[in-house]
C-alpha cells in the first residue's frame, strides 16, 4: 500500500495552521504560549509568526513590559487584511456573512426565499443579492473580500464532476459554473457539513480533540466528522448524512422515502411529531413554523409554569438522541461530541445532561467512557463561519502559506 509521504513543505504548512489555530481560539497570546500551545519548538514558531506577519496575516497586537527581560509581544489575526464573506443557503433562506481576516462577524442580511421556487436560476441571483446586499451594508469594495463561501446542501462530488443533489433542487455542473460568475469573486463552495467540521476544526473542540463528531441539529440532522485532524468527506463528499441512518425498524416516516431514519425523530419535525404524539391537543402542535414551535418549548421548559408534554417530549428526544449517538460513538469512536445547529440552541442545555445518561447505557464496551458531549463552543451561524473559514483557507492556500486540505477544486 502506497503512504502519502509528508513533504517539507507540509510540515512547514502544518506548524503554519497549528499556529494560526492556536492564534485563533485564543485571541491573543505571546510566542511563549504558542510555543505551549502548538508543541512547537520556540525557533518554528518565531520562524512561522515572522513568515506570518511578513504575509499580513498575523500582527503584533501590543507589548508588555516584565520586571525582568526583554518586552513581549503579545500576537492576534490580522483583522485588517480584507474581508471574507461565508454564505448559508438553505431551502427557506440566504444568509451572508460578513467577516474580516480575523474571523470576526461584522455583519449579516438574510433573503428570504419561498421554499417553492428553487429553480438553481432563482437560487443563483438570492445567492448574488444577498452578498451585493451585504458589501452594501457594510461599505465593503469587492476589491477588499479576499474570498467567498457557499454551503449549498447535497453538495456531492461524483464522477460527473461536482454537483448538488437535493431532491427538489437538482442542480448541474454548468449551475455551480453561473453561481461563480455571479459571485464574480474568489470562490469556495461546500455542502453544510463540511463547513460545521471546518468551523470546529478552526474555533472549536477541533483544536484539541483530532477525533470529533459535531451533530447539526435543525430541520435536518446530519454529522460533521473529523478523523485524526481531518474531515472525513467519503468518496462522494457525502459522508456524514447520520440523519438518515436507521433508528427504529419499521418506524416513522422520513422525508427521504425511508423509515425509521434518526431525523424523523430528532429534526424538528420529529420533535414537533412527539409533542403531537404526547398531547394531540397542546396549542404548541397548532403553531405554524418549526422555528417558533421549538422556540416556544425552549421557553415552556424555562418558565416556573410546568409544562408535562413539553417536559415528556425533551425527555423522548433526549431518549432517541442518545440512542442514535450510541450507534453513532460505537462506529467512529470520538474523543467529543458536539451540538450545534438552531435546535441544540435553543433545546441542548435542556436535554444534555438525559443525552449523556443514554449514550453511556447504550454505547458498547467502554466506547463512552471518556467521551465529551457539550455543545459547540462556535458562536453563530456554524455554516456560515465555517464556509467562510474555508474560503479564508483558501486564501491562504492560494498565498502559498499553507498546504490547503480542501479536495474539492470549486
Ligand atoms: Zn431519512
């Protein structure tokens, strides 16, 4: 069997996203503390911060003064190096980001969309409104955004070339090729999942766990997997639609055709089906949008006022997650868990601490023991900060600073 074998350059590209990692999730932070921080030894990191400053990509953020030696510098991102945009298109609405080189969120507009006209046309110019409309917004000149990134759902990448299979949507090739000259900027696009891991690998666990599984929780479910510090796309770019995995044979139906699936009972719909199973006649069943239903139960479990359906169908829901995350453990084997997505926000604190109970009894052999289950530390929308961060990436890579691990060439 042939091994990839690392190149001086890799390892040089390595100590790099060590470093910009570790600057990164600590803001601020002196040579010394990479030095702990990365287990780099102090003459890498002074090489590899001096290439990074030189490049505009790190900057000495301000000097302290000891009692003894010489004054230090203490290190950040440079915020001023540009702007990236990472946009999160979903069935019901655009959002665009706006960050600098930092990864800090200066602003955001959301296009909605009407869930019936997805036509990849449509799609296409929400996709290039919302970004016009966020330069706008923010008085950024298109020569200032050193890149853009699209999660688009069912982004897969076959033998066909690369395409986006949603059932309804049906994107081609030649769609992806109209969105880039919309766009008309540098431009990376990834499916959701792919942006989560990235997110986490960047500004969350990632950093300190190489084997991590973050859960996106929200209409959908799926996984964002990362193996030994680097996420595991599958052969189609499709790995990690866990949503979609058998949780009770012969049991509900999934949108996807199957049933049983672990999304049909803990997207929201499944959520939102409990509730209904539990109390036909409760007034949160009636409510229209998933988004408020799930809102609402977040603030009936909070108020002093019990609420037993609500309690009962979080309970059921912690029952069910913790089961399919059993399976789910057993297989990959993570040092952590995460949740995110708009679900685990506003229900996660909630079921925690069930979710965890249920994962240890079911998990075989000692699978769970020292496993970490928390929600993800990744402020905001985790697609659009993590498809942003892949375009930073890819800016970086383009610079010749780092050794991108994006396969896909989009
Ligand atoms: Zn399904």
């Amino acid at each position: 069997m042939a091994v990839a074998r690392r190149t001086a350059r890799d390892i040089r590209s390595d100590s790099r996203l060590d470093v910009l990692h570790a600057v990164l999730s600590a803001a601020e932070i002196t040579r010394n503390e990479l030095v702990q921080a990365t287990g780099l030894s102090p003459a890498t990191v002074a090489t590899v911060v001096g290439e990074l400053i030189t490049a505009g990509i790190l900057v000495e953020t301000k000097m302290s003064v000891g009692l003894v030696g010489r004054p230090t510098a203490t290190l950040g991102m440079n915020g001023a190096g540009g702007r990236v945009v990472g946009i999160d298109v979903a069935e019901t609405y655009v959002r665009a980001v706006l960050f600098d080189t930092a990864l800090n969120q200066l602003g955001f507009v959301e296009v909605e969309r009407d869930e019936h006209f997805l036509t990849p046309e449509l799609m296409v110019e929400a996709i290039g409104e919302a970004l016009d409309m966020v330069l706008e917004q923010e008085r950024v000149a298109r020569d200032d955004v050193r890149g853009v990134g699209v999660s688009l759902p069912g982004l897969v990448h076959g033998s066909a070339g690369v395409s986006v299979l949603v059932p309804h949507w049906a994107w081609r090739t030649v769609d992806l090729d109209h969105l880039r000259e919309r766009v008309a900027l540098p431009l990376v696009i990834d499916n959701p999942l792919k942006a989560i891991a990235t997110a986490e690998l960047w500004l969350g666990r990632g950093r300190f766990c190489p084997n991590l599984v973050t859960v996106n929780l929200g209409t959908g479910v799926g996984a964002a997997i990362v193996l030994d510090g680097q996420i595991a796309r599958g052969s189609t770019n499709s790995a990690g639609e866990w949503g979609h995995s058998l949780l009770a044979l012969d049991g509900r139906e999934c949108r996807c055709g199957r049933r049983g699936c672990v999304e049909a009972y803990v997207g929201a719909p499944g959520i939102l089906r409990t509730l209904s199973e539990i109390a036909p006649d409760h007034p949160l069943v009636a409510m229209e949008l998933q988004r408020d239903v799930i809102g609402a139960m977040a603030r009936a479990i909070e108020s002093p006022e019990p609420d037993d359906a609500v309690r009962e169908t979080i309970a059921r829901t912690a029952y069910y997650l913790g089961s399919a995350l059993a399976d789910l453990v057993a297989v990959v084997n993570p040092q952590a868990v995460t949740l995110t997505g708009w679900t685990a926000w506003a229900l996660g604190a909630h079921m925690l601490p069930a979710v965890r109970e249920h994962v240890a009894a079911q998990s075989p052999g000692q699978s769970a023991d020292a496993l970490e289950l928390e929600l993800s530390t990744v402020k905001g929308n985790s697609v659009a900060t993590g498809v942003a961060t892949i375009a930073l990436e890819r800016f970086l890579a383009d610079a010749g600073l780092i050794t991108t691990r994006i396969p896909i060439a989009l």
